[in-house]
C-alpha cells in the first residue's frame, strides 16, 4: 500500500485497514483534481482538501507531506495517462502513413489531458512556477516527451517519410506548441471542435518534419544540408 505510514491491519464495516486507506487515498486525488483544477493550487488549503474529500488532516499526512506531492502525484498520474495513451493509438497505427500516425497520437494526447478541464489546468498551468524541485519534476517530464517524440521522428525517417536532420530543437517547439494550443481548447470551454484542434497540431508536426534544410538558405543549399548533414537523428 502506497502511504507515508503504514495502516493498521485491523479490518472494519468488512473492509481491510488497507482497503479503507486507498478509498481515502482516492478521496484525496479526487479532490485534489476537482479543486486545483478549478479553484487553484494557490488558493487550496489542506483543511479544504480534507473537508472536500472527508478525511481527517491526519489521514491527509498519512498519504501525502503536504499539497506540493499531492500536486505532484496527480500531474505525474496526468502524463502517465497520457503517455500510455499516445504508445497504444501509435502502435495501433504501427502499419499506416505518417501522417495517420501523427493524428492517431495527437488525438490521444489531447483526449488524455485536456477532456477534462481539471486535468488540462494541473497540466499546463497549477505545476507552473511552484517550486524548484516541482519544476524538477515538470521538466522531467518534458524530457521523456521529447524523447518519445525523437524515437517517433527516427522512425519516420527510417522509412523515407521524414527529412534527415537533427529534430530536437524542433520537438521541443512542438511541445511548447502542442501544450498551449490544447490548454487554449480546453480553458475555452471546448468551443472549437477537438477534430479542428488534432488536425491542426497534425497539420504543423508533419509541416516540421517534412521541412527540409535550414529555412534561411537558399534552396540548392537547403536541399544538399537536408542529404549530407550529420546530427543527432
């Protein structure tokens, strides 16, 4: 059992100790979720936390060393969603083009952390600026999105469908792209249908992949960088 402390064994209305802890446990993220992606993780106490998920402040540092892990467990358990969603619709799509590969992916991510406005707000905004070590966390993350990314890159151009060169400066654009463009959807109540959003982040990942050379030189130069340069890919 997950906890700073472990629970007693003593078992109770025909529920383990255990049992009756993880229903707590889930109580707590679940108003961790409903309350920071609402109100803000700034203006969230632990008595509101408490009172909102009905558990004593004791159960509360049982689970948790205060609002900060509780942040960072449901921002991890976000991205962790999502990144298992994005590897399933890519795999599914393993034999189709590129460009259905992307969409398949895009809309994964997009489902995963922005259908729900909770989510999308932990996500991109409430992790934002918090402290050192959650910015830690937070750019970990953006890391392992970037290497994803890079691995989905190779693979393209192993099979001929993406230009040759070093994306990785351009995978981190895209995230930041990709970030505020479904935070934007989803802080706007959704108003712009979410088949207009995935093809235009699809639209823009496979514009950037396909883009040959350096864009400030001149065509012929362009096109021998694109086959003769080295890089990381």
């Amino acid at each position: 059992m997950s906890g700073r402390n472990p629970a007693p064994r003593r078992s109770y209305g025909g529920r383990s100790a255990e049992e009756r802890r993880a229903e707590r446990r889930e109580r707590l993220l679940a108003a961790g979720l409903e309350l920071f992606g609402t109100r803000g993780y700034a203006a969230t106490s632990i008595e509101r936390l408490c009172a909102t998920a009905s558990v004593s402040t004791r159960n509360f540092y049982e689970e948790f060393s205060g609002r900060e892990e509780l942040l960072t467990t449901l921002h991890r358990g976000i991205n962790e969603r999502a990144s298992e969603a994005v590897a399933a619709a890519y795999a599914e799509a393993a034999d189709a083009g590129l460009a259905t590969r992307v969409e398949r992916a895009v809309r994964a991510f997009v489902t995963a952390t922005a259908s729900d406005p909770r989510r999308a707000r932990i996500a991109f905004v409430e992790v934002i600026g918090v402290s050192p070590g959650l910015e830690r966390h937070r750019l970990g993350w953006r890391t392992r999105w970037e290497e994803a990314l890079l691995a989905m890159t190779r693979e393209a151009v192993e099979r001929g469908e993406a230009v040759d060169r070093d994306h990785r400066l351009t995978m981190i654009a895209i995230i930041g792209a990709v970030n505020n463009l479904v935070h934007h959807w989803s802080a706007r109540d959704q108003d712009v249908p979410l088949d207009d959003i995935t093809a235009e982040l699809t639209h823009l990942i496979l514009a950037v992949l396909t883009q040959g050379g350096d864009p400030l030189e001149p065509p012929s130069r362009a096109g021998r960088s694109s086959r003769h340069g080295s890089g990381e890919l």
